[in-house]
C-alpha cells in the first residue's frame, strides 16, 4: 500500500465497515489487513473512536458503533 496519510486511512477503515458492519478486528488484524504502520494504525482507530463511529469491546475488538451489543468499553478508550 502506498504511504497514505491519517485521513486517508480513515476513510479507508470507514469504507471497510460501512461494507461489512459486522467486522470486529483486534488493532493487530485491522494493523495487518490494511498494511499499516502501527503508529498510523492507532491514529486512524484513535480517530475513528474518539468520534464515534468504532467503539471497543471488553476483548478487545474494533467494531462499528452501530453494530456494538455488549461488551463495549469505553469508545474513547484506546489500549491493545
């Protein structure tokens, strides 16, 4: 993947889960899928958490908000 900036990586994550909102990656696969580096990664998720549109769950996984039951910790809170 050619170097992409932040926003560009969030549009792209976005993309992703608008297609499938029922995908749940830990930051280590969504790291892996997308090609990222892992600073870019925890950017992009930081963002995409701290707006809302992801939320974690108490495993861990990204998921989008929309689709989150149980489980979810806090959507601000960004750990791996």
């Amino acid at each position: 993947m050619p170097l992409l900036d932040v926003e560009a990586v969030v549009e792209l994550i976005r993309m992703e889960y608008a297609e499938m909102p029922e995908l749940k990656l830990t930051f280590w696969q969504a790291q892996r899928l997308w090609n990222l580096s892992e600073e870019l990664c925890r950017r992009a998720l930081a963002v995409l958490t701290g707006s809302g549109f992801l939320a974690r769950t108490s495993d861990g996984r990204y998921v989008h908000s929309r689709s989150s039951r149980t489980g979810v910790t806090s959507w601000r809170r960004l750990e791996t």
